[in-house]
C-alpha cells in the first residue's frame, strides 16, 4: 500500500515565486532574466526556468554585492522567495535595473516583526538565505545558530523578540525556547514556524504503527526536506526512511515495503512525488 500524506508539493510562495518569474518571461521577452540565488530549492525547478530563459545565478561562491553591481539596466532580476537584504534592492534602483520580488507572504510577515522590535534573537540556519535576509533587518540581532551553542552574554536587554527562520523544526524550536525561557524569562517568543512547513512535519508525528516505510521526496539543498528526514528519524527509529530527489533514486533502491507514505518538502514539484509514485507501484507489482 502506498499512501501520499497531504499536504504535499509546492506550498503558496514557492507557487507564487514559480508563476511571479513565468509572468516576467512573457513580460520581458526581449530583456535577459536572471534568478538572484535560487528560486527555491529544487533542481527541477531551476532546470524549467532554464527551459524559459531564465537564469539562475548561483550564490555560493561569490560576493552577491559584487554580482549585484554588474547588473545592466536593460537586464531583470528577480529576487527568491526565501527573501533578501534590503540593501540588494537600493544597489539596483542606483543602477536603474529593474527587479522582481518573489519574497513569500509568510517570511516578509517575520520580517516585519523583525523590523519593529527593539532586539531580536532570530534561530535559524547559518548561511541559509532566509536567515542571511532576516539578519539584516534590525541593528539589534542575535543570532541563534541551530547548530551551534548560543551566546546568552552577548543579549544587552531582558526582553528580547525571539522569531525564527520559517522552515525549522517544531521538535527543535520548542527546545531551543524552553532553553531561551530559562536564560531570559521575560524575552518574547514568537513561533514563526509556517504552516506549510508544519503541517507536514505533524503529518510525519502521527503515523500509524502499521507504516513501515517513509518516503520523503525533495532535494537536500532544502532546509524544510532536511527538517522532516531529521524529524522522521528521530520520532520513527524503526521504520524504513529514504530521501529521494528523483525518480532514479527510487529506480536505483531494493526497497521493499507492505504500507509506505510518501511526503515532500515545500519546493518540490507534484510531477517529481507522482512519477516516484508510479515507481514504487510498479516495484510493488513485481513481488506481489
Ligand atoms: S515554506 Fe512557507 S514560508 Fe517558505 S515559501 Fe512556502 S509558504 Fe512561504
């Protein structure tokens, strides 16, 4: 038995962010488009807006300032939807190009929050875009590492808005705040966990004990993919898990299973959870 666990596939900003560059395509037939770091976080979706002449520009390596600042003004840029530094923009408008911003809802919600407090202790992944973006939204940031031991000395004030990266772990934010409380009772904690992305990790919490297989689908490039294979290992230690990018990944596995669930991350396409799908019925067909 196979089952999809829901939700699944692309959440509302990574759809906005898809039909925000398609639209810029059609508008801006004649001008070159490039993507600012990656759109989301899935190769297949970079690879269909290569298709569309868009071009993704790839971030890892090298001074996005820099980058930003060669831009010609008969050339588009659109920014991600996981969010950027303000300054990016005003580097732009000085050198009139004109710039698209797929920013979703839901982040550019936090980082108004982020804006309005005095301090802020913000959690979330190191070098990830979205914390580099919230990062730069107030003078007064602490950053809260998840993978590193925080600093409470460095926090000049006992009330500070503690906010978060939207892609964490609900398991893993509610630590990290239980140990917050504990340092600074009086700091204001804020769960900016987005409902796409917790749904989907509550969905994994509750399966049944007759499941003996999970399926996640989606790229490891992807913060919330990440957080829901760390979060089915941990709350099912005895049932099968697998990561899978592609339809090869299910192609290459000796996987066997009698109940298998299959869920996705955020920016992974419907088309990509379908044809692992069909590939796991045709593997089950065989033994059956
Ligand atoms: S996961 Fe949530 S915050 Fe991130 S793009 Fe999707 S809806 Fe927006």
């Amino acid at each position: 038995m196979i089952e999809l666990l829901e939700p699944i596939g692309h959440c509302f900003g990574v759809i906005n962010a898809i039909e925000l560059a398609k639209r810029t395509a059609k508008q801006f037939p004649n001008n070159k488009i490039y993507v600012f770091g990656l759109l989301v976080h899935n190769d297949e979706v970079t690879k269909e807006l290569d298709v569309l002449g868009i071009t993704t520009i790839d971030l890892t390596s090298i001074d996005p300032i820099e980058r930003l600042k060669l831009f010609k003004n008969d050339e588009i840029v659109i920014f991600t939807a996981h969010g950027h530094p303000e300054k990016y923009e005003h580097i732009l408008k000085e050198n009139n190009v004109t710039f698209i911003d797929a920013t979703c809802g839901r982040v550019k919600r936090c980082f108004s929050l982020i804006k309005k407090a005095e301090h802020v202790i913000y959690i979330g992944k190191n070098n990830h875009p979205e914390a580099v973006a919230a990062l730069t939204m107030n003078d007064h940031m602490y950053f809260y590492d998840i993978n590193k031991k925080f600093d409470y000395e460095q926090v000049a004030t006992d009330k500070p808005l503690v906010i978060n990266q939207t892609t964490l772990s609900f398991l893993e934010l509610k630590t990290i705040h239980e140990e917050i409380k504990k340092h600074i009772p009086n700091a204001e904690i804020v769960d900016e966990i987005c409902n796409a992305t917790l749904l989907r990790q509550q969905e994994i919490m509750n399966l049944n004990d007759d499941v003996d297989t999970i399926i996640i689908v989606g790229s490891k490039k992807s913060s919330n993919t990440m957080k829901l294979y760390e979060l089915a290992f941990s709350a099912h230690p005895n049932k099968q898990i697998y990561l899978w990018e592609n339809i090869t990944d299910c192609q290459n596995s000796n996987i066997k299973f009698n109940h298998a669930v299959i869920t996705s991350g955020t920016s992974t396409p419907i088309t990509t959870i379908n044809e692992i799908k069909n590939c796991l019925e045709r593997k089950e067909a065989l033994w059956m």
